[in-house]
C-alpha cells in the first residue's frame, strides 16, 4: 500500500517538475502571458497535454499516441505549408471535446508589426512590396508555383477568417481567440471530423452552397467580398454578433474592407446571373440561404421555401423588414402570395422592388 503510495506521490512530482519547466521555457521564448492564457484552458501538468513549437506533421504523428485532452502548438500557423493537413492530424489524435490552442499573425497585425519596424518614409513602400509578393504572388497562377518553390509555404499572409475558418473546416469549434503582441492566440475544441472538402478557392469568383428547390444545395456565384474560408464561420458569428437589421450578421469582421464596397454598389451579386441562366434560381424569389442560416428558420418555413427556386430579387426589397423575424413574415407573405399566383406575385413584387431600389435607394446592408 506504501509502496503504491510512494509511486504515486513520485509520478505527480515528475509531471509538476515537467510542467514547471515547460511553462518556463514558453515563458523564456513567448512571454509569460501566453503561459497564463493556456493554463486558463488546460492543465499543463497533466499527462494528457502535449505541448509543440513545429509545422511538421511527422512531429505529430511521432508523438504520443495516448489519449489526450489538450494539444497546444506554438508554432504559429503562418509557417505551416499545409495547415489543414496539419489541423485534420491534430483532429485524429484528440477525442471529442478535447482542446487545440496555437498561434497566428494575422494580416492586421502583419501590418501593424511592418510598420513599427520601418518607419516613414519606408513604411509604405515596405507594405507595398509585402502586398505584392505575399499576397498576389501566392494567388495567381503564373507566380503561385514559383512563389511555394521560394518560400516552402512559410511566413503566408492569414486573416483572422481565413486561419479560424480552417479549424471549422476540420472539425473544431472556435472557443476563445485573443491577441497578445503581434500574435493571436486560438482555443478550439474537437466537435467533430473534418468537412474540409480539399479544394481552395482564393479568386475574385467563388462557389458557395447554398439551399435550393427541394432542398437540394447548389453552388451560388458570387464576386468575393469575405475572407477565404469564411464560409465556414458562419455558427461563430451568429453566436458572437447575431443578426443585425437587414438580415446581415451585426459587425462581420470576415468582410473585407473592398468587399464592402462592392456590396454598396451590388457587383457581388451580379454573378448570380449565371445561376439564372442555369435555371437553377428565378428573377423574384427568396434569397438562397446557406445551410446554417437556413436551419435558423423555422420548420414550417423551411418546408415552405424549399418547394420553389430562390430569386435574384428577394421580397426584402418590397417590404424592407428589419429584424430577423420581420424577414421571415416578408417571405412568408410572398411564398402564400406565389402558390396562389405565380406570374402576377412575382410582377408586382418585380416592380415595387425596383421602385424602392432605384427611387428610395433601398439596401440590404
């Protein structure tokens, strides 16, 4: 019994050392905040917390293979070639509801180091060249390849979107995300396996799924207004921001400062034209919902919306609703409105939008 006593006392002495000095080297190299925000989350002592500095999926796979509650990586993401490799690996060794917390600079806080490294009259032309060679290189065609041979995938440029909507995409849930210095600090926790379907798409037009006739999804063209991977945000958002007038999440932090623009003057939307040549959307109907913001309506209006083909025109524009629950009265009047009348519903909601869009310059926000 003694003996079973000493081992014990022996065994938490040795993980109470080891966490010790392991807080202590991530205090040397990452400041002692960042030990204070991982403790906040997960016990550094225990067994069952694996802690790295690395962008190598090997490191990973010869770690530990015992079951674990926490993986923290301080390795920040910029530097991992493939992150949503890296990031399904992290899924895999980690039981549901288990903890992942890393790093990122994100591209304000690129921005921000760059210009408090160089000062005037060199800051701008130092953002400029950043701009060019980490930003547009790495999204055309011509210079993609060339610009991976150079840099290996290290030092990218991420947004907080683009780096918080990976996790998403690989079956994490975002908990907490903080800044401390230049850096971004993530806790998620595993809520599933990944849905990342493998494919990227940085250009200025993007596929989205979207909810259509029968339930059916079908990809909706748009001119990118968000941050890559956004799409796979939307759960955190709503949780965070909720719906604002308008229908639109309440301070969108995904939207890009020039994608805001090109929603003022609607050019986003324009690509949706080819939808309806595709017949797969009509000119007035309901907007084509995204499975999460579908799943906010309610049952009876889910099935209602489904028996038709969304529109490019919504009823938003006739009735100009303001909270969540006015737009889904707005629809609900226009759907009962185009089961009885078809072709008269949609010519008289035609022309009363285009009298509220072109006269009273109306928007959806």
């Amino acid at each position: 019994m003694h003996l079973k006593t000493d081992q014990h006392e022996l065994h938490l002495r040795y993980f109470k050392e080891r966490s010790k000095c392991r807080n202590n080297l991530i205090a040397e190299r990452f400041g002692q905040p960042v030990v204070e925000y991982i403790a906040g989350f997960v016990d550094m002592s225990s067994p069952m917390v694996e802690v790295y500095s690395t962008s190598e999926k090997l490191n990973l796979e010869l770690g530990s293979h015992e079951v674990m509650r926490g993986l923290v990586n301080l390795k920040r993401v910029n530097d991992i070639a493939e992150p949503n490799e890296f990031f399904t690996l992290v899924n895999q060794k980690l039981p549901r509801g288990g903890y992942f917390i890393g790093c990122f600079e994100s591209q304000r806080s690129r921005r921000k180091r760059l210009r408090d490294k160089y000062r005037q009259p060199f800051t701008y032309p130092v953002l400029l060249l950043d701009f060019i060679l980490k930003r547009l290189f790495p999204k055309t065609r011509p210079t993609r390849r060339i610009y991976h041979l150079l840099t290996r995938g290290e030092n990218r440029v991420m947004s907080m979107t683009e780096t918080l909507g990976r996790l998403s995409s690989c079956g994490f849930k975002i908990t907490d995300c903080r800044d401390i210095g230049y850096l971004s600090y993530f806790v998620c926790q595993k809520v599933g396996l990944p849905t990342y379907t493998g494919t990227e798409n940085h250009g200025l037009l993007i596929k989205l799924k979207r909810v259509g006739r029968g339930g059916e999804l079908f990809n909706v063209y748009k001119f990118r207004t968000m941050h890559p991977f956004a799409e796979y945000l939307q759960d955190y958002v709503h949780s965070r921001n909720n719906i604002c007038s308008g229908g639109k999440f309440n301070d969108d932090f995904r939207i890009t400062s020039w994608g805001r623009v090109l929603r003022k003057l609607w050019i986003d939307e324009q690509a949706m034209w080819l939808n309806f040549i595709r017949g797969e959307m009509k000119l007035v109907g309901v907007r084509p919902l995204s499975e999460h913001y579908f799943s906010l309506y309610p049952e009876e209006m889910q099935e209602l919306r489904v028996k038709y083909k969304p529109g490019l025109i919504p009823p938003f524009y006739v009735d100009m609703p303001e909270t969540f629950e006015e737009i889904v009265e707005s629809e609900r009047k226009y759907l009962e409105a185009y089961e009885k009348r078809p072709f008269l519903t949609d010519f008289v909601y035609f022309w009363k939008a285009a009298y509220n869009i072109l006269l009273k310059k109306a928007r959806s926000a």
